[in-house]
C-alpha cells in the first residue's frame, strides 16, 4: 500500500512538474532551438546552387516616392511585371494584395495598365497574387479581371504564423478558413519551384535548394 501511495506521489510531482514546465515557455523555447539548430545542419550540409530568391521590398522610401495610396500602384506594379520576362524569374509571388474592385471611376482606362501586364506575363513567367482576409474574417476577393487572368490556382492567402518569440521559421501549406482549407501563398510558391518540405501537422520547414 505504501509503494502504491508512493508512486501516486510521485506521478502527481511529475504531472504538475510537466504543466508548469509547458506554462513556463521552456519547451516552446527548447524547440525554437532544435529549429534553429536543424536549419544550420541543412545550410551546411545541402549542396548550394547558383540560384537566389530575391525580395524586392517595399520600404518607408518607397511610399514616400509614389504620390499615390498602395492601392492605386497600378502604373509602378505593370512597370515591375513589364520588367520580369527580361530578368526571367522562374516564379513571382506578389506579397502586395491588389484591389477588390476597379478604379477606373478614377480615369478611364486606369484598370487596364495594371491588366495589360499581368496579361504579358502569362506563358512568360508565372505569377502568384496574395489574398487576404477581411475584418470579419472572410476571403476578400481580388478584382474579378485580376483573378481571372492570373486563375484562381495561382491565388493563395498571405497568412503566416510566427512562433512564441516572433520569429518566422515554419509555413503551412493550408489554413482553414469558410470554404475549409485554402492553400497559402508560400505552399503554392513551394508546390511551383518543385521544393519539398517536412514536418506534422502543421509545422513544415522548408527543405531544399531556390
């Protein structure tokens, strides 16, 4: 009897031993570390190739350059398409959410600047646009021309979620939403560069080489 109380002691000391270890944040961190680790051992250890992802960002500089709200950019957005056969990406993804609707109450024909380029591109180099959600939590759609052009394939939420400390090291290739799982912008980017990924459930770390 006094062994059985013994180690119904003892698993009671386990239990809230684990549960105040798991509050702490301790295995959250312990894990961001093996993460952290795994990436360093793949660096190292994949072969690397001549070819680069490059981020053309947009900064506090930028919007103070362009007279116009991000939503208007249709003219700057068809100079960056106009420009990408010549570079020959072997994919665009558009982090930037384009309009739901048109603008050209605005000035007639302002639609089809940003149009026209997106038409150019197609056969060229293919491109992935950026869907968001709304502030009730629905899809917001994209400007049906924009979403036509481009297909409804090529369009992925530019949702990400990022670990206890801030810093982004996972993506998920779905997230739930109304119509049940939608693929995001980075899954559909992986599934077009042939890349493969690992993980459970939903934490995947991106492995291979761009």
């Amino acid at each position: 009897m006094l062994t059985k109380t013994k180690s119904l002691f003892g698993f009671i000391l386990l239990f809230r031993f684990a549960i105040s270890i798991q509050q702490s944040g301790l295995l959250a961190q312990i894990d961001n570390d093996l993460m952290n680790l795994r990436f360093r051992i793949l660096w190292n250890s994949t072969p690397q190739i001549d070819r680069k992802v490059v981020v053309v960002g947009i900064d506090e500089e930028t919007v103070k350059q362009f007279p116009e709200p991000m939503a208007l950019w249709h003219p700057h957005l068809g100079d960056f398409f106009s420009a990408m056969p010549v570079a020959k990406p072997k994919v665009i993804g558009l982090d930037v959410v384009l309009p739901d609707r048109s603008y050209d109450f605005l000035s007639p024909g302002y639609d089809r600047r940003l149009l026209a380029r997106i038409l150019d591109l197609r056969g060229k180099v293919p491109l992935y646009l950026a869907q968001t959600l709304n502030e009730k939590g629905r899809i917001r759609p994209l400007f049906s021309p924009i979403a036509a052009l481009v297909g409804k394939e090529r369009i992925g939420l530019a949702l990400i979620r990022g670990d206890n400390d801030g810093h982004i090291r996972r993506f998920v290739p779905t997230l739930g939403a109304e119509k049940g799982n939608l693929q995001t912008l980075a899954g559909l980017l992986i599934q077009e560069l042939g890349l493969d990924s690992y993980g459970g459930g939903d934490r995947f770390l991106l492995w291979g080489s761009i």
